[in-house]
C-alpha cells in the first residue's frame, strides 16, 4: 500500500514533470517544499498504518470474544468466510484502503496544483486525523459494545449530537483510551520496521502514477466481483463509509425513487372516536416462545413443575385472549423496540441508522399525541439512554427507578396525576420488564427464587423471567384501569398487549452467546399476548403455529391455517384500536385484530445480517416453517443444525452442517433484495445529513448574496417598489 500511495523515498522531495522544463526555484524555496513532501508522505503513512491497526484490531479481538462469536468472526457483510477466512477479510480491507489512498492522492494533488500545497496539507492533515479518529472509535465500538461499528449515520449524529454522544460515551473512555494505545503500539512497532524498509531497501524517486491507478484499478475490479458474488460491500470501515455516503447524498437530493416511499409513509385518522382507550405495551426482555411454552406446559395441579410465568399463563386461560408465538426480526432489544413502536422494519444492519431516520416521525408516541392527544410515559429500571425514548420515538416523558416496586408505584403517582386513572387524559404506557437481561450468573438470583429447571443458566433466566411477571401482575391491578368482576370489557379498560423482543440460547456453558449473533428458533422466536376486548372483538382464526389462542393454550382448531406473526403487528393494532390508518409500503404490521394475510418474512442477524438469515413461511398445507441459511464460501446455503453450524469455527464445520436446496435458495434472493431496499431506504432518510445539507444550502446563499452585494452597485431609491405597486412599470436601470 505505502509503496503504491506514497513516493518511494522518504528523503528526496518528488519534482512534478511540469517543473522539470521550468528554471530551478530559489533556495528559499527548496526547503519548504521539501517539508511537504515529507509531511504529506508521513501523513499517508500514518493513514494507512491506523486503519490497518484497526482491521487487525478488531479480527484478533474477536478470537478471544466468546469463542468466536465476535462480531468480526464473519464480519457484518460476508466476506470473512472469503475463500481464506480472515484472510479473505483483510485482503479486502487492505484493497478498500489502498483504492481510498490512491483517489486521496489524486484530488490533493490537483487541490495543490491549484490552490498551493499549504492548502493541500492542511486538507491532507484533516483527513488523517479524522481517518485515524473513525479507525479507533471503530475498534473502541467492536470491544465495548459487543460488535457494533462506525457508520456515516452514526458520525452524523455525533456531530448533530455533540453533548448526548459525550454522556453516553463518558463511562466508557477506558476502553476508547485501550483502543487508541493498542492502535498506536501496532503502528509503531510495524511502521518503524516498514519505515526503515521504504528508506534503505526500495529504489529511488516516486511511484508512476500509471503504477498507482493500475493497482487501483486492479482493486476495484476485486471489488466488484466480491459484490456481485456476495451481495454485499465488503465489511471495513471505509467501505461502509463510501456506502452509506453515497446513500444519505441521493436521499439529501432526493435524487432516489424511494422518495416517494418516504412521502407515502403516513399515519392517518380513519374514525373519530369519542374517547381513546388506555395503553399498555409491556417490552418483556429476553421473552422468547421458549418462556411461553413453560408458562403453558404447566398445569393448576403442578404437576409440571414450579411456574416462571403464571400471570402469563393468566391471559392465556381468558376465552378472548391472542397468545402466540412471533418473529423478531433483528433480535436485539432497541430493533425489537423500533419495529412495535414505528411499525416499520429496522435497519437490517450491525448499528442503530433507522433512530436517525425520518421515518420515527410517524412513531407511535408522535402520532397518538399528534391525533389523539395522548401523553407517552416509558417506564423502566435502568438508567441507560435515558434521552433515547424522547429524541427518537417522541416519549413525553421517561421514568425511572431503581427497582420494579419503586417504579411501578413512581408509575402509578404519575398516572393519577395526569388524569390517566380516571379516563381524563389517554396514555400511553410503555413499560420496558429488563430484569431477565443477561447474564445469567448464580449471583443474580437468591437461592429461593431458583427451582424451575434442571439446569442451571435456564433456572436462572426463568427465577429472572419471574420477576418480570410479577411486574406485570402487579401493573396489571392499577394500569390499564380494570373492569369490575364478571363486568364486560369497556373501551376505559383499554388495551394491554405483552411481547418479547428476543430469545436466549439457553445452553449448558457459563454464559450464552449472543442473541444477536444467532437466527435460531430459540432466538427469532418471542412471546406475543394479547387481552382480548370487547369493543375490538379478535377474528376467528388467530393461531400462530404451534402456539395458542385462548382456552389454557389449547392450539388452534383442527384445519386452521397457521398465522405468521412479526412485532410490527402490535404497532398496527393500535392504530387500528384508536381508529387510525398506517399508510404505505414500510408499514408491514397487520392488526391481531384481522384477519391475517402475510405469507412470509425474514429473520436477520444483527451481528451478521448478511451471514445468517432465517426465512420464515407458511407452506400450501397451512404449516409454518422456518428455514436458516448462512453465506458460505461458495454462495449461500440452508442450514440443517444450526447449534452445530454457529459453534463450529471453521469452514470444514460449516459445510457440514450446510443443505442445498435450489427452491428455498430462491426465496432467500427475493429476501436478500428487499433487505438491501430497505437498509439503503433509511439511510437515505437520515435527518441529521438533512439538517447539515439543509444549513450548508442557507450558508451558500447567504455567502452569494454577500458577494453579489459586494460586486452589484447598490439600487437607487427609484428602484424601491412597494408590494401594492408590485405590478407597476419599473424606472429604467432597476
């Protein structure tokens, strides 16, 4: 890369050919343009050296993060697995790094050429310190957030978002200041030794520029293969910069036919109602199907053991109520949280892009306030993010306290207040259960909470799941206002509605891997319980699966077709309870309270969305199936077992487990495509690039009018036209 990028020799400044035919400058002027070339050629140098101190970083960080489930294990896009594994992963990197120093080379040599290399250099030196600045934040976000990475959206935000981003980060500058000195440890010991190798050991003068462009070229031309046989960009951070950048430009010029999409996205009033309901949506933490089979499989005589969930169970016993099985499509907490509140997909990437899009403006709190007047409350125990719930969802207002009794009394306080209790003002309630949040370690539980399974990290998980339902238990006696024994359901009962935003792999080791590194059915898969109501009556038909609806969780009725449930269905059974329209193509929730029609939808990674996807369908006999693929050396592959597949490192294990089926292939491009549309959508959306594009086009014309005022002769007092002569014949010269 130094060798391609920068002049060979470090003590021999480079001449250009022009001033080779021109007389030699004076001597004064050797010396400062000697200093440039040195400067400009270490500027390079240290480019090059940090970001590739940074890829290393983050490979060899993974081998020792949860045996292998590091995020960089297979990389966010695929190509990782490559043909050499990491090898294939640093090669592209390295091919992205040398292209990107090769075109920085060309535009501040023209820059020089034209405006002078004190310019140039300040604009060299910029652009190192900003490249070294992403390339330690980037290994400082893979160590301590557990894989997520720098995106433009995110560099977007931070500078939109100075003062949040620095008291989010704060409690953790150890880990930015153990990054920044790991990457300048790798650079010193490698580039000192590169150093002495570019002096001493290469041929004098400068590299040809036919060299340079013939080695870009050779790069992106691999590249583009790799795309087009991966379909994905390759995982570095230069190369997701360049993507996203070419996104947010076309959204911010709205040079994109998604615009339109964007336009259409619209909540709307279908019926004007009398009185809103109460709301409750109760986020259950790690509330997989796997807890709500237990709650189920347990019986009144014990008989299946102690109960993790017998408020749940509750619900499930009520003749009207919907409680099934759903699908998380990125099974991580805050993806899971976007798509019930937005009704709308997440971004299906390893960072949080959609919480910059302008597609939260029609997130349920903005639009229930904006139509119908509610207040917004998010309830929770941890003190995490705690401006998040406002700045993207539209929350009016965030409590917190230290545990559920003091929270759920804050909370009823609170409610009373606002007139909620007594039907003066609608609510809405959005009650974050986080006690089930891993890990899952003895010291969590006391020994009497424990008894619930034989082994001990799911006694665990379910003694921490009892919490959450006691929680719910407890809220569900003041919020929503109940009805009077045996009375019917009222509109002022409201409407309560319990899910799971993802599961655990609940395996016999120390601590699970991440959710979020797995589309296994024990992850996908979450709770989803719906009371039922009188006034919003559910249809006939609501199985999903093999999960329940009503009678104990007796399972659907004999012939009934399986019903394919997502989490965006709770957005839109609200709306639809409130008497309000989800317009548009991204709104892909259906009402529990309708009859479904959805056919298929997809399961992504969030670590490695385009590495692992589940595809989940209802097949011609009415079954729900779910099939899980994930990109192999040689293209993509169904996967038989998947625990095999996800704990196996090698490529060898992988092909083991791999099963090739030419018609499921099929249906995973269909879902492959539709991600891409979807990812480029929201970036697109992105209302921090709006703001600055937004600012820059006022600065411009605020900086033409100056200059035209300087160059223009001022009008005369004739020139003057008030706005009821607006229409009249102007002097001459005006």
């Amino acid at each position: 890369i130094i060798l391609s990028t920068c002049p060979c020799n470090m003590e021999q400044p480079w001449i250009p050919p022009a001033a080779l035919s021109q007389p030699a400058p004076p001597a004064a002027f050797a010396k400062p343009a000697a200093t440039f070339r040195v400067v400009h050629r270490a500027l390079n140098f240290l480019t090059a050296l940090t970001l590739a101190a940074s890829e290393v970083g983050k490979t060899a960080w993974a081998r020792f993060l949860n045996r292998g489930y590091g995020y960089w294990w297979v990389g966010t896009s695929g190509f990782s697995v490559g043909d050499t594994g990491c090898g294939g992963l640093l090669l592209d990197s390295a091919a992205v790094l040398l292209l990107a120093l090769v075109i920085s080379e060309l535009v501040l040599e023209a820059t020089e050429r034209l405006t002078g290399p004190a310019l140039a250099l300040a604009a060299r030196a910029a652009l190192a310190v900003l490249l070294c600045a992403l390339a330690i934040a980037d290994i400082a976000l893979a160590v301590g957030a557990g894989g997520a990475r720098v995106s433009l959206p995110l560099v977007l935000f931070v500078v939109s978002e100075p003062q949040y981003v620095a008291n989010v980060v704060s409690p953790w500058l150890h880990i930015v200041a153990a990054s920044a000195a790991g990457v300048a440890l790798f650079s010193f010991a490698i580039g000192s030794a590169m150093l002495r190798l570019l002096i001493r050991g290469l041929p004098q003068g400068r590299s040809p520029w036919l060299l340079k462009l013939a080695a870009a070229t050779a790069c992106a031309v691999r590249l583009y293969a790799r795309r087009q046989g991966g379909d994905a960009v390759s995982p570095d951070l230069l190369s997701r910069l360049a993507c996203d950048a070419a996104a947010i430009l076309r959204g911010s010029l709205k040079l994109s036919p998604t615009s339109d999409v964007l336009n259409d996205h619209l909540v709307k009033v279908s019926e004007q109602l009398e009185r809103y309901p109460p709301l409750l949506l109760y986020h259950w933490e790690a509330g997989s199907a796997n807890l709500l089979e237990h709650a189920l499989a347990w019986n009144s005589s014990g008989s299946g053991g102690r109960n993790a969930a017998p408020f749940l169970r509750s619900i499930a016993d009520q003749e009207d109520a919907i409680v099934s099985k759903a699908f998380a499509t990125v099974p991580m907490t805050l993806k899971s949280a976007w798509e019930v509140l937005c009704g709308t997909p997440p971004a299906l990437t390893s960072d949080f892009r959609e919480h910059s899009s302008s597609l939260r403006r029609e997130c349920l709190p903005r639009v229930l306030s904006r139509c119908c007047g509610y207040h917004s409350i998010l309830a929770k125990t941890d003190k995490e993010l705690p401006e998040l719930p406002r700045r993207v969802f539209g929350f009016d207002e965030v409590v917190v306290a230290p545990s559920n009794v003091a929270l759920l009394a804050k909370l009823h306080s609170r409610l009373r207040a606002l007139g909620g209790l007594t039907g003066d003002r609608p609510v809405l309630v959005y009650f974050y259960a986080g006690d089930a949040h891993t890990p899952y370690t003895p010291d969590r539980v006391a020994q009497n909470e424990r008894g619930y399974s034989s082994g001990d990290v799911e006694d665990v998980f379910l003694a921490l799941s009892r919490r959450s339902d006691d929680a719910a238990r407890e809220l569900s006696r003041f919020w929503p206002p109940p009805r009077s024994p045996g009375a019917p359901w009222r509109r002022e009962n409201g409407l309560a509605i319990y899910f799971g935003d993802h599961g655990e792999l609940l395996w016999e080791a120390s601590e699970p891997p991440p959710h979020g590194n797995s589309v296994a059915p024990e992850v996908t898969q979450v709770l989803l319980a719906v009371e039922g109501r009188s006034f919003a009556a559910p249809p006939a038909t609501t199985g999903g699966g093999d999960s329940s609806s009503g009678s104990g969780g007796g399972g659907s009725a004999h012939g009934r077709r399986s019903r394919l449930l997502r989490l965006a269905d709770v957005f839109s059974t609200v709306v639809d309870v409130v008497g309000l329209a989800a317009e548009g193509p991204l709104h892909v929730g259906e009402s529990l309270l309708r009859e479904g029609r959805r056919q298929e939808m997809a399961s992504f990674s969030f670590y490695r969305p385009d590495e692992l996807v589940a595809l989940h369908y209802v097949n011609e006999a009415g079954a729900l199936l779910s099939l899980q693929f994930s990109r192999m050396p040689g293209g993509w592959a169904e996967i038989g077992d998947m625990r095999e597949c996800e704990t196996g490192a090698t490529l060898d294990a992988l092909a083991h487990c791999s099963v090739h089926n030419s018609a499921h292939l099929g249906r995973l491009k269909a879902v492959l495509a539709d991600r891409e549309e979807v990812v480029m959508l929201i970036t697109e959306s992105n209302v921090h690039a709006a703001w600055m594009f937004a600012r820059l086009r006022v600065t411009v014309r605020q900086v033409v009018r100056f200059v035209l005022g300087k160059l223009l002769p001022a009008p005369s007092d004739e020139c003057s036209v008030s706005a009821s002569a607006e229409h009249q014949d102007l002097p001459t010269g005006c």
